[in-house]
C-alpha cells in the first residue's frame, strides 16, 4: 500500500501520558457514575456481564494474492503469525435507571476488552458512556465512545527500507439515536454518527473524520420480525500526502429478519431465536491518485444467528458471518491486494444483574 513513513521519536513518558489521557473522562464518569449509584439507590443498579469468543479464518483481511504470499514465507508478511485467529473477549455494562413522572432516563457505562491469542497485537481496551430516555411512543439515546488501540495490520515503508511499521489508530465516536413507535407493529429508527480517526506516528496521513447518518423501518409480523434500512457514509481524509486522497462516500443498505422467540421442549423453560441478516456496503473513493483514483469496493455481509435463553438473566448468542469485498479499479495492484473473503464464527454467554 502506497503510504508514506513520518516517523516521530516519542519518549517513553509521553507515551505513556499520551495513551492514558483519553481514558480520563471516561475513568471519572465511572467513578462519578458508581459513587451517585451507590450513594443513593444501590439497589436500583442494573448490569451485565458477557463473556464472548469468535474465530476468525482471514484475521487480517488477506487477499488471495496475500495468503499465498504469505504461504511462501514472504517477508512482507512476516508479522503474521497465523491467518486464522481466535478472541476471546469480556464485556461489562453498568446501569442506573432514574424515574421522573413519565420519564425513564438511563445513564450507563460500558468496558470491553478483547485479546487475539496467536496475534497478539490485536486487542482492544474499548469504552463507551451512554445516556438514554424512554417515553411510551419513543426512546432516544446520546453515546460517546472510545477506541484507543485499533491495530489492523503491517504495512512496509516507502523510503527504500521496506522496514515493516505497525498501521494501527485510535477512534472517537460520538451517537445519536432515536426511535419512534406511531403504530402498535411499526418502528422507525434514525441515527447520526460522528468519528474521529487518528493514526499512529508512522501513518498520520491517514487521519480523517467520518460522518453517518441512517433510516430504519421495523415492522413485526405475527409470524417474523423484519428490519430494513439505508446508511450514508463519508470519510474525508484530513492530511494528504501527494494527492493520495483516501476520502471516500459509501451508500449502505442492511436488513435483517428474525423470528419470535420458540420454546426448545414442551416444558417452555428454554426458549431460543433464530435470526439472519445481510449488509452491503458501496464505498466510492474520492481520490485521483494511483491507489484510490477510480476505485470502488462492494462488501457483502451475511449474518446467521441463533440464541437461547434459559433464564430472565442469562442467554447464549451463537452466530456465523461471511464477509466479502468485491473492487473496482484501474490498477492491478489494487486488485490484486484487496479483494478478500473472511468467515466468522462467535459465541457470546451474557449474564444479566
């Protein structure tokens, strides 16, 4: 991939100050948050715990024209320590739902945590802060989130060294979400998503921000459930270097059918949910350059998913996913790189508080 290395040495202290400064305003909502909660009404604390382990068999998105590489023993794909890799992750979600009159406003936190077990780089330490309100024919909800340590693979250097560097970043989310219920079977749901991108020192080039914004119908039949809705999404890349603009538009078009809750046996005690989505996605690069000019990808996500639930408070989510990018480009290189494919298998137990 054609980018340009801008090393900066940091030292050790500012590494550190710097990882741990954007944890700063979520460390004391926490602490705010878990201090009213316990001071006040202890009791009406509610949470949840999940523990969760997915396989992937393509961790790092390789193109055929990679894996084979890869099975060759190239050295640009040295830092691969093994194409197919379990997670195993732990999500925790605290709550503290007030009530006023007719309003019902639920503030929360979240912590999650993921590790790869063969490549090791690729963890996560993700949080979010969440405010919710509940009326009969609505609910709205404000979510800010971060994502210090985004790490997506290696990429080698263009200044002659072909050194490979760590192409990794952080992310801000910020969400809005609304829902509206006019009609007894009839939902529609909107959303606006601002994110902020910032790469590591090596690939600053790459920073940009992205907006989002969508519209969801639900409409629940006697016998299934059916959710369909459009996203539009624009990134635009914020420090270019020779013209090499990654500024992209993406249309995105989501559907999913699930059905009513059955119960496993005659007693009814265990209950499970089959459900099955799609996703497809139309992103249009921007850019004139070599690498993105005339370039389009179309990615295909399939969805299949199975959940029981044996208790109010505990359930078990099984899923498959099958992912798929189709490109458009002028360029071989492209081709050649970034068109993959990628099967998904997950398992999530939640527990409920």
């Amino acid at each position: 991939m054609p980018i340009i290395r801008k090393p900066v040495k940091i030292s050790p202290q500012k590494r550190v100050v710097s990882l741990l400064r954007p944890f700063r305003p979520i460390m004391l909502s926490l602490v705010l948050f878990l201090g009213l909660a316990h001071s006040t009404a202890h009791a009406q604390l509610i949470g949840s715990v999940s523990v969760s382990t997915s396989y992937s068999d393509n961790a790092f998105q390789l193109s055929e024209y990679d894996l084979s590489r890869y099975q060759d023993n190239n050295n640009l794909l040295s830092f691969v320590k093994t194409t197919d890799d379990l997670t195993i992750g732990t999500k925790v979600e605290l709550a503290y739902p007030l009530h006023y009159r007719w309003w019902k406003i639920t503030p929360s936190v979240i912590g999650n945590i993921s590790q790869n077990v063969s490549n090791t780089e690729k963890y996560r330490r993700d949080a979010a802060f969440k405010v919710r309100v509940d009326r009969y024919y609505w609910n709205a909800s404000l979510q800010y989130a971060l994502h210090p340590h985004i790490y997506f693979r290696d990429f080698n250097d263009n200044d002659g060294s072909d050194k490979l560097e760590n192409y990794s970043y952080s992310r801000d989310l910020y969400r809005a979400d609304l829902t509206l219920e006019p009609l007894k079977n009839t939902s529609f749901k909107t959303n606006y998503r601002l994110e902020n991108f910032r790469y590591n020192e090596f690939f600053a080039e790459a920073d940009g921000k992205a907006t989002q914004g969508g519209l969801s119908v639900v409409y629940r039949f006697p016998v299934f459930t059916m959710d369909a809705g459009y996203d539009y999404r624009t990134f635009d890349n914020e420090n270019l270097v020779d013209n090499d603009d990654a500024s992209y538009n993406a249309n995105i078009y989501h559907g999913k059918l699930t059905i009513p809750k059955m119960p496993v046996s005659q007693e009814g005690k265990i209950l499970w949910q089959p459900s099955l989505a799609l996703n497809y996605q139309q992103r249009y690069y921007q850019g004139d350059g070599s690498w993105y000019g005339g370039r389009a990808d179309y990615t295909y996500t399939m969805n299949a998913a199975f959940q029981w639930f044996f208790a109010a408070n505990l359930n078990l989510s099984l899923d498959y996913s099958h992912i798929f990018r189709n490109v458009e480009s002028d360029s071989e290189s492209v081709l050649r790189l970034k068109e993959y494919g990628e099967n998904r298998f997950g398992a999530v137990i939640k527990y409920k508080f």
